[in-house]
C-alpha cells in the first residue's frame, strides 16, 4: 500500500488539519506520471481540484451518482475486497466512527469504491460491505468508469501480479477522503487512522448549517 508522508501537516483552504502517517520506504509513484509528493502536495493544498462526479452501480445492482448524497458529507474510500490488511482496517475505523456519532452519523454517508472492478462484482460487494457498516455502500463499475473517478480523485492504483499463475493484488493508495455537502474536497485522513480521530475531525463539520 501506498501511505503518506508527514506529519501534522494542514490541508489548506479547507482549514482541515489532519495527521498524517509516516512514508512507507520504498514506495511506488502515486501516479503513473507524477510522484508520491507531488500527489501529497494537491491533496494538502488543493492545487487542483479533488473529486467529482461519478455513475456506477451499488452492491444491489442500483445505479447510483453523487447527486444522491448532496446534503450528507460523504467519507470516501478506493480499495479492493481482496486487499489483506490495510482496506478493512481502515473501513472497520469508518464504521466504528458512524457508530460513536450516533444519530449524528445519519448526515454522513460512507462509500467504498472498488478499484478492481474485475473481482469486485456486485454480489461479491453485497457479501463484503455489510461486515464493517449497514450503511455503507460499495460501488463498482466498469474499468473506464472506475479510472475517470479515481483519477477525478487523484488515486493511484496498479494490478500487480503474483507469483501464483493468473493471481494478482492492487496496490493503492490508501486515503478516506471527506467531501462537504455539496460534494466538494475537505481533506483526507491517511490509512491507519483511528475511528476516534475520524470523530474528531468530523462532529465539527456535522454542526456547520447547509449551504
């Protein structure tokens, strides 16, 4: 997995300070073209712009968009059902951290986006989604559809193939990304962090009036 690096850094414009986890020696670029820095330096500082639309397809075989969710903040995460430690470590924090804002966790909406659309069909979703939160909702697509919303995203993710023949994994990076109501880039929170942070960056945001 791809972490990043810093710590104790502000993602400005925003205003939203987050801590970030220590830099995994040895990482791969976190874009074909661009470096793990360079990639680290438009989350944190808005550089270009983070999110967008998308139109793929729940773990119910539902079609289903942004515009959907307009008036919830929305926490966003790009991982893969097969990812061994780091995607349900840190999915298991955002169900955790719905379930300690109680009846406030009803103005979020969690969403997990495959980006091994191959594997993750949607019944594999409907098996996998359940096992850290009711609702959160796991959505997958087409390859060309699952690459325009990472890329809107600033994601890096590769198929890395393994030695077993025809097996593979997917490196990614590993970021939660937090959208305001009207779907625009708060900031993000780095892999590993804790239900208890994700509470106390998000109950502020939750008490701010819609737009």
């Amino acid at each position: 997995m791809i972490a990043c690096a810093g710590a104790g850094l502000a993602c400005a414009g925003a205003g939203l300070w987050l801590t970030l986890a220590s830099a995994l020696a040895g990482d791969a670029p976190a874009q074909s073209t661009r470096s793990a820095a360079e990639i680290m330096d438009i989350l944190m500082w808005n550089r270009e712009p983070v999110g967008g639309p998308f139109a793929l397809t729940d773990q119910a075989g539902h079609a289903r968009t942004d515009k959907e969710f307009r008036g919830r903040l929305m926490l966003v995460y790009f991982g893969f059902t097969y990812c061994p430690d780091v995607c349900p470590t840190d999915l298991q924090a955002i169900g955790l951290a719905l379930d300690k804002l109680g009846p406030d966790g009803d103005q979020m909406q969690p969403i997990f986006i495959t980006v091994d659309p191959e594997r993750d069909t949607e019944a594999h979703l409907a098996e996998y989604v359940p096992l850290f939160h009711p609702r959160l909702i796991g959505l997958t697509g087409s390859f060309d559809a699952i690459r325009k919303v990472a890329d809107a995203y600033k994601v890096y993710y590769a198929r890395v193939p393994l030695k077993d023949a025809g097996d593979y994994t997917v490196d990614h990076t590993a970021y939660i990304y937090l959208m305001d109501r009207d779907g625009n880039y708060l900031g993000f929170f780095p892999p590993g962090t804790s239900a208890d942070r994700l509470v106390e960056i998000i109950r502020p945001r939750l008490a701010e009036p819609a737009r």
